[in-house]
C-alpha cells in the first residue's frame, strides 16, 4: 500500500507502541481505604474514564482525567491489513489526518507525521477530557449536611438543590445545631411565634434580595437578641389608651414573642436556579453577625410547587380569563396550610409580607408584634385601602372592595372563621370566582353572608368552552352562618401600623402613624428653591381668574410668576399686586385661545397650565424622582377601555402620531409640567404642520365629517401631542411617566366654575335650553371642599381625609345612586359654537334605559366637543324613517 495513501496512524508510530502494549493488560487495584475510588478491572478492550467520587467520610476527591487506554490504540499504529474491525476511534483519525496529508502530498512538502499524529492525539484528548469534567461537573454535587434529609427540610427542594455548601454549613451550625448568637432566641420557649412570609415568583426572584436592603437600613427591632434579658419577667406596652404612641414601643415585646423569616417561592426551587441563587445571597446574609438578622430567630426557604404554566399572574386578562390571577390565589393557600400544619414549627399566624410592603421607620417588627398582643383575637389584622386614587369613582366601587383588608396582612391560622374562608378558596379554584384575588374574595365571602350581596363576575369568565353561562352554586345561606356565628367577635381589624396604598404616587407629606407602607411608590416633593415654574392662565373676561389669583397665596404651591392669557379686547387688571405676592402680568393674545399652549411667553425653565374656571389645589403635590430632577407626569394608557370608545380622546390620540407614530400615552393638558425650550421646539413644528392658527388640522377631513356629524377632537396642541413630541425626540428621559389608571394621579387645579364654564360655551339658545331644564343648578363636587370644616358639613356627605387633606365622596351601597353622576375633565376653553353642533329637544318617542358608564369616562368627557347623544338616536332614527319610506315607495312602484 502506498504510504500515501494511508493515514499516518497506519505507518506505525513507535512513540506510541509501548504505551498501548503497556495498557493491553488487565490492571488490578488493590482497595485502599484512602482512595476514593473502588477496586475496578479496566477491560483492555474498554476505554475507562474515571470520575469523582464520594467517600464516607464526605470528601470529595478532584476529577480525573480518564486516558484513553486500550488495544484498538494499537489499531492505529499499524497497517490496515492486520486491523479485524475499524473502530470509531480510527475513523476518526483518519477523517482528522486524510485532507492534511493529502494537501501536503499536492504541495510537494517534507512533513513529519509523527509530530502532526502527536498533535493531533493530543488536541482530541483535550477536548474529550474537557467534554467530560463539563458533564462531570453538571451531574457531580456537594456533599450535603445530612439536616437536609430530615424533616422539615426534606419538604423543600431548596437544600438538596442548592450548591452553596456555605449556606448550609451555616445554617447547620447556626440553626439545626444552635450554635451561635442565636441560641436564646433559638432554645427559649416563646409565649407566641409569628412566620414573616416573604413570598416571590418566577419574574421577582432575582430582585428578592434588594428589597431586604431596607431591612438593614432600618432596623426592624429595638435591640438585638444577645443584648435581651430573656430571663426577666415580661412588660408588656399598656393598651387601655386607645392612643397608642408606637415609638414608645420597647424590645421587651420579644421577651415573650418571637418571629421567623420564610422565603417563599411560589413554584419549585429545583427547577429554577435564580430563586436559588437569590435565597442563598439573604439567607448568607441572615448569616452573618449583626444586621437585621439579629431581631429574627430562624430564616426558612419554602415552596408552593405551583406549576411554572398554572402559575399565572396577568392583570390585563381579569376580564376574560379566570385564572389570570392563579399564581397568587394559590400560593396564598399554600402559605396558610404550610403554617398551619406545624411541621415547621409552632406559629400562631403569620404576616404576608410581599416584596413591596417597605419598612419606613426602625423597630417595625416590634411595633407589628406589639400590635398582634393588643388586637387578639382576629381572624386577619391589616389595612384596608389607605390612598386617594380612588377618589374621582369612590361610589361606583362595591362594598367588599372598598372594605377588604388587603392581602398583606397578619393571618391567624386557628381562626375558625379564617379556615372556612380558605376552605372555600380551595373548593373554588376550578371554577370562575378563581377570577377574584383571594384577599378580595374572601372580603366578597363575607360581604354576601352579612349583606347578602352576590358579588358580580366579567360576562366572558362566565361562558364555559362552548359559550354557555356557567351556573354558580348558591352560597349565601353558608355564608350568612359563618357571619352570624363570628361576626360578633370582630374578626377583621384593622391597624395602622400598615398602611396599603396599592400603587399609588406619594410623596413624604402623606405618609402617616403606619410603620410599613404596601404598594406606594414614593417619590420626592418639588423644590420650587432650585426650579422656578410659571403658571399660565387662560383667561376670557375680566374677572373670572380673580378667584384663583386671590386665593393663591393660600395654597401650596410652586409657582414663581403668573402669565394671564386674555383676548385682545379685554383689558388687563392694573392691581395684580393686590391679590396675590406672585409676581403676574397679563399678556393679550395674538392667537386664537387654544393656541395659548404654544404663544405664551414663558420665561421660566417650566411650567404649567390651567384655565379661569379653576383654581389651584391646597397642596400642589408636583414629584420628581429622588435624586433626579425628573418632574412625574401623569398618563392614560391609549386603549379602547380607557381612550378610543371616546371620539374626543380618540382623535387627540390620532393628531399626537403624527408626531410619534404608535404613540400611546394620553396626558391631560393641566397635568402636564412643560419643560419652555422643548416646547419651543414642538410648538414651532405644530405651527409648520397644521398652520400657525391651525387651519390645517383637520385639512381634507372637514367635508368628510361634515357629512358624518362633526369633528370631535382638539383644535390646537395638546399635552398628548407634546408628549409624543418628547418621546419621539429622546427626551423623555427629563420626566417619569406614570400609568394613572395604575398609579393615580392628584389634580393640581379643582374646578370651581363648571356651571359657568358649560354655559360660557353654550349659544343663546343652548343656554336657554339649559337653564330650563334646570340641570346646573348646584355643583356635585366633594374635592371642590378644601377644609375640613367644609367637607365634613357639606350636604353631599362627603369625607374628609386628614392624611392627604382632601374631599372625597361618601361609599354607597351597591347599586346606590351616586350623588355626583358625572366628573368632567378639565377643558381648555369654552368653545365657540360649530354649525354642526346643533342640539334639537329631546323627542318625545320612548328611548331605551340609560346606561352608566365606566368611572374612566370622566377622564376624557368634554361636554362642549361631545356628540349629543339625543341627537344622534334621533339621526338614527330620521335614517330609518327615510329607509322605510323608500322601501314603500318601491313596493308602491312595483
């Protein structure tokens, strides 16, 4: 055989020889009790890899490299003639050596193809050995402290999976086998113990340590375990005074009360190597001598097993589909049963405490004990809805809602009304009441026993699979009982030591007595020292902004200078001084009035806008980001719920993308903090586009809607627009936009003039008509009360509240009539009357029943721009007359 023609593995490479004759024999160990590997024979027809392994003792020994040893290696150092088979290790060779020595022979070189053979063997055993520790290092691990094995936990995945070996030396040494600063906390037999469980997702494990960093920087206990006398006799706070100072709550509360820290992950820890990871990070700092671990005796890592697909939470789906909300209804019942069953211990209740309830003041857990001991016995103990986002449809919202105690709260887990509600719970989780979260569905439990309110669900979570309605079993006879038989006892308190806030924009001026605030976003009060603002007025008479001017200097506020906007034929006030400090001037318009957005002369980095027909709010509560200047505006998602059922919203929508095309955030004009250069800018490409009067807005679409009706929508710039101008720029990095459908938002300008702006804007007849029909008669506004004293005194009931220092409407009953139908938004000005808008009476044929509309219409109402509804059935139906009458003729003719 030519040599060339041969792969130089056949050409017998004596290097290689005595190896292979070496290893061609069978190799016997003798067992040593210090190797960690067995006795094996290595069959020389077997390449044998051997792996780490695990002694009694627990060590564990590095890897080793197998080296491929065996006769088929003499296979390749010899000719093909005397080989019986081709392994897969000669082929592979080949197929590695073939094209290069070919390529050599073409080019006529010298080569040594012992050297390229040796390279080449070396190069394949690298990467097969390297192949090898990889696997190797996938399925090898740690050597486990054997408390893992043992009950309670044996029953989480989170110790057999972990491989921070640190993590549980240390939780052997400090917890399992007490040995440490911990042990009085440890080995004393409390009078009650309390779980503090810190439940977590799939989408939040990674974040779960950041939100402990609070944790350390205010301290949750007055004194540290070893600094307790834990022998002396117990005092507890006196509790006769319903005042309750918490600061003077003191550490000798864990003398008697102790709690324990769990991690909870609402699926399985095994299979998700973040929650893992993010357990190991707080659980090594739980570890660690001081911090806040000291106010805490043990730290747990449990888990739900809720399945990753039935683990859902979609908030945006909770009209359609009924598991949206799954994920946290189950993995609330799996918190109450793993407490309650005591394999982890002897706990009275425990406190759900999710990752956004934050600690505001030191020694919270002393006060949250304290508060425990003072209100037994309960069934749950926390807050109900403590914010004002709610305010604008406070009547329109059931009662069960606005009474439920949210989810973050205290649990007593041998409450006998509370086992029946999570029974319930349970039983439910098939059907559609699974739609409802379970702190607010336990509330609708209750509701419907004591009032006999059968709470209502989304029609299309009613259909089953082929579109039928579901029948609901009647429970509220069961429910009824349960009330009867508990309800004497008081078994839902609340206390203000946690305040809910439900995601709502706060600033430190509405934080209050509580010691743990859920849901709020806080964000820093504007500083009118460093930025100065300016507030534009538009202005139609003389003295319709007197009101507002006069009364400025009571509120609080960040305006630095006034700019009144007026028509050119009325006459400036010469005794601005006299109403207000504020610096003000008038400036006459050269513009049509919804123009002022772009013509007023703004001097001022920012500022603002509102209208004659309000004045401003007592507290102006402008935010910015903490450390930014990054003033928080306010928006409206751009969705059919929210915006395009409404033409005029709709349209405002439509003109913004022409600046940004997709654009989907509506922000109202007044709560709009202009920043004057980037309106500049935007002011003078509006003018370019649509004309500087905007004569060109609604080019080539006028005859069309003429036709149709009208065009409902803006005549000139609006906040929408200038905000799709800023993002379309890049520069909406100068603000943080929040969801006000989500977050809430507080008006900074109260209308105080709607009577007098709705028929501003109304023609001679209009007005007339109107005041006939003697429908603008009293204002139904409870925020248009600014103290106390008015709001609680008022005729409409309304409430006061102290913490945000407003008005707001009086609860209902569900299906009560709300005793102010409709709230407006703002609007700009009074619009002059279009030819088209034209209302004709109301016809005296019947109509069908009116219908309520959501509390989100108010957002984008603008009575003014608004198709009357009387007079579109009555198109409607001279259409159909017409229809009908041409239907007759025809059958006339024929």
């Amino acid at each position: 055989m030519d040599p060339f023609l041969r792969s130089p593995y056949e050409m017998g490479f004596t290097d290689f020889e005595s190896e292979g004759d070496g290893l061609n024999n069978n190799v016997v160990q003798e067992y040593d009790d210090n190797n960690v590997f067995s006795t094996r024979a290595r069959d020389s027809n077997e390449p044998q890899y051997v792996m780490a392994e695990t002694t009694d003792d627990g060590h564990q020994d590095e890897l080793y490299d197998g080296r491929i040893a065996d006769t088929s290696m003499n296979d390749f150092l010899v000719d093909n003639e005397h080989v019986g088979t081709e392994g897969p290790m000669r082929i592979a060779k080949e197929l590695l050596t073939t094209p290069v020595r070919k390529l050599w022979a073409a080019s006529g070189l010298a080569i040594s193809w012992n050297a390229i053979g040796q390279a080449a063997m070396g190069t394949m055993a690298c990467f097969v050995a390297y192949f090898l520790y990889q696997q190797a290092s996938k399925s090898s691990d740690i050597r486990r402290p054997d408390f893992v094995n043992h009950h309670p936990y044996l029953s989480s995945s989170y110790y057999s999976s972990t491989q921070s070996l640190r993590t549980l030396l240390d939780t052997e040494k400090l917890q399992v086998k007490r040995i440490g600063d911990k042990r009085p906390l440890l080995e004393k037999d409390f009078k009650s113990r309390l779980a503090i469980v810190r439940p977590f997702c799939e989408f939040d494990a990674e974040a779960l340590p950041t939100t402990f960093e609070v944790w350390n920087q205010l301290a949750p206990c007055r004194a540290s375990a070893i600094d307790l006398d834990l022998n002396s006799e117990s005092t507890r706070n006196k509790t006769d005074d319903p005042e309750r100072y918490f600061d003077d709550v003191t550490s000798e509360i864990m003398k008697d009360m102790v709690a324990d820290v769990f991690l909870f992950y609402s699926q399985t820890f095994s299979e998700n190597e973040v929650a893992i990871k993010a357990v190991d990070t707080i659980i090594n700092q739980f570890n660690e001598p001081g911090g806040w671990s000291q106010c805490f005796a043990n730290i747990y890592a449990i888990e739900a097993n809720i399945p990753q697909e039935l683990d859902l939470y979609i908030p945006s789906a909770q009209e359609e589909l009924y598991n949206w909300v799954n994920g946290p209804n189950r993995q609330f019942e799996a918190a109450f049963r793993i407490i309650q069953s005591g394999e982890w211990g002897t706990y009275d209740g425990f406190y759900l405490m999710e990752g956004d309830s934050i600690p505001i003041k030191n020694n919270w857990i002393d006060v949250v004990l304290s508060e425990i001991e003072v209100n037994r016995p309960f069934a749950i103990l926390g807050a109900k809805y403590n914010g004002d986002k709610w305010d604008n449809f406070y009547e329109q919202i059931p009662v069960s809602l606005l009474h439920h105690i949210n989810g973050n709260a205290i649990y007593n887990t041998s409450h006998a009304l509370l086992e029946r509600l999570v029974g319930q719970l349970e039983v439910e989780a098939p059907c559609p009441y699974n739609s409802i979260p379970y702190d607010y569905r336990m509330s609708q439990m209750v509701t419907e026993g004591a009032l006999g309110t059968v709470p209502e669900l989304a029609p299309k979570i009613m259909l089953n699979e082929e579109g039928e309605n579901i029948t609901l079993s009647d429970n509220t006879e069961s429910f009824g009982k349960w009330w009867d038989q508990h309800s004497a006892s008081t078994p839902f308190k609340e206390t203000p030591v946690i305040h809910n806030y439900a995601a709502t924009n706060l600033i430190p001026r509405h934080l209050g007595p509580e010691y743990i605030i859920h849901g709020a976003k806080l964000y820093a009060p504007w500083n009118p020292t460093e930025t100065k603002i300016t507030l534009v007025i538009a202005e139609w008479f003389n003295n319709r902004s007197d009101f507002l001017l006069e009364h400025l200097d009571e509120k609080d506020h960040p305006f630095s200078e006034v700019i009144v906007m007026l028509p050119p034929t009325v006459e400036a006030h010469d005794n601005y001084d006299n109403m207000t400090v504020i610096p003000t001037r008038a400036q006459h318009r050269s513009a049509p009035d919804y123009m002022d957005l772009c013509e007023a002369d703004v001097e001022t980095e920012w500022f603002m806008m509102t209208n004659s027909y309000h004045k401003v709010a007592s507290h102006v509560d402008l935010m910015f980001v903490p450390g930014k200047f990054k003033p928080v505006v306010p928006f409206t998602p751009a969705t059919y719920p929210f915006c395009f059922k409404f033409p005029y919203c709709k349209e405002n929508v439509n003109l913004a993308q022409r600046f940004n095309p997709g654009h989907n955030k509506v922000a109202l004009d007044f709560d709009v903090v202009y920043h004057t250069a980037t309106r500049n800018g935007f002011c003078k490409e509006w003018k370019e586009r649509h004309g500087p009067e905007g004569e060109n807005l609604y080019k080539g679409r006028r005859k069309k809607k003429a036709q149709e009706g009208k065009i409902i929508g803006p005549s000139g710039p609006t906040g929408t627009a200038y905000a799709a101008y800023v993002f379309r720029e890049k520069k909406d990095g100068m603000y943080k936009f929040t969801d006000r459908s989500l977050y809430g938002a507080r008006d900074p300008f109260i209308k105080v003039f709607a009577k007098e702006e709705r028929l501003d804007g109304m023609s001679e007849e209009n007005r007339a008509r109107e005041l006939t029909r003697n429908l603008t008669i009293t204002d139904c506004n409870c925020k248009a009360f600014e103290t106390k004293d008015e709001c609680i005194h008022s005729p409409l009931g309304c409430v006061w509240r102290p913490l945000f220092d407003s008005c707001r409407p009086p609860e209902l009953m569900d299906g009560g009539q709300p005793i102010c139908a409709v709230t407006e938004s703002p609007t700009m000005a009074p619009t002059e009357v279009d030819p088209l808008d034209i209302t004709d009476a109301p016809t005296t044929a019947p109509s069908e029943a009116p219908q309520s509309d959501p509390w989100y219409a108010s957002l984008f109402k603008t009575r003014e721009r608004e198709l009357d509804k009387v007079q579109k059935k009555r198109k409607v139906q001279d259409e159909k007359d017409k229809a009908e009458k041409g239907e007759n003729k025809g059958g006339e003719n024929n």
